[in-house]
C-alpha cells in the first residue's frame, strides 16, 4: 500500500475517532510491533495522539511498523 494512503488513515476521520489508537495498541498488546523505536513511537501514539508525532516518526512507524504486513 501507498506510504502516502497509510499516512491519511493514521489520522482520525472524525474529533472522538480513537479506531488508530486502539488499532495500534492492539499491536502493541498482542507484540506484533518489533524495534525500539516502532514501539516507542506505537506507545507514543497511543498515550498522545498521532497529532504528536514528527513527520520522521510518521515515515519510520509506517516504514518499519505498518508495511510488514500490519496494516490493510
């Protein structure tokens, strides 16, 4: 899947849209996130918000976190 679509998806549709956050700490929960700092920014999007993370921490959750096969 395109980088570009997943950035879009990780953001809420809606002001009370959590879906991400749960998703994320799903994977969090169940260990399918692998690497210090997937984890690290995982954990940071579950306790703040995608809103917080750098573009960097976007490109690198996506890269390392989403594309290996935990993202649809």
């Amino acid at each position: 899947m395109d980088e570009k679509v997943l950035e879009v998806r990780m953001y809420p549709r809606e002001e009370h849209d959590s879906s991400f956050q749960i998703y994320v700490d799903e994977l969090l929960k169940y260990g399918l996130l692998e690497g210090p700092a997937v984890i690290g920014i995982a954990k940071q999007i579950v306790d703040r918000g995608v809103d917080t993370l750098s573009q960097n921490q976007i490109k690198t959750f996506i890269e390392h976190g989403l594309t290996k096969g935990n993202y649809v």
